[in-house]
C-alpha cells in the first residue's frame, strides 16, 4: 500500500491524512488520522521505517493513540 503524504502543485499544497480499516476473521479495526510524512520515507524498499499493528478488538483509534502504545512508530530495527 502506498500513502501519498500531500500533493503539491501551481494551486499550493494539499496534505493528506487516512482512515485505515483492517479486517479479519470477522473482526475489525479502524485507524483513523493516519499521517504519513518524511519518517515513512523507505530508502531500502525491502526494509520498513514506520509499521503500524493492528489489534483487531472492534475499536477505532488514532494513529497517535497507537504510538503511545507502541504499535505506531519505527521498528526497532529501523536505524
């Protein structure tokens, strides 16, 4: 999947934000405000910089949400 971060041309720029919805067996996620931005920038196609875990449970959260639980940011692995 590809997440455009914003759009820029003569008319100005248009940054763009998502609502992610992941399902599974019945069951469900929504993640909302989904910001992508430079950190998601992958400079080795086949090595993440920024991962976000879905726990199916039937909630909606933000993406700043998961961060705080740790299943928003970089992998461990990243740097």
């Amino acid at each position: 999947m590809v997440l455009t971060d914003f759009v820029q041309d003569e008319d100005g720029k248009k940054e763009f934000t998502y609502r992610i919805t992941v399902q599974a067996g019945g069951a469900t996620k929504v993640i909302t405000s989904v910001d992508s931005g430079p950190g998601w920038y992958r400079p080795a196609p086949n090595k993440p910089t920024y991962t976000i875990t879905a726990v199916l449970d039937g909630r909606t959260v933000t993406e700043a949400e998961l961060k705080t639980k740790g299943l928003a940011g970089p992998p461990p692995d990243a740097h």
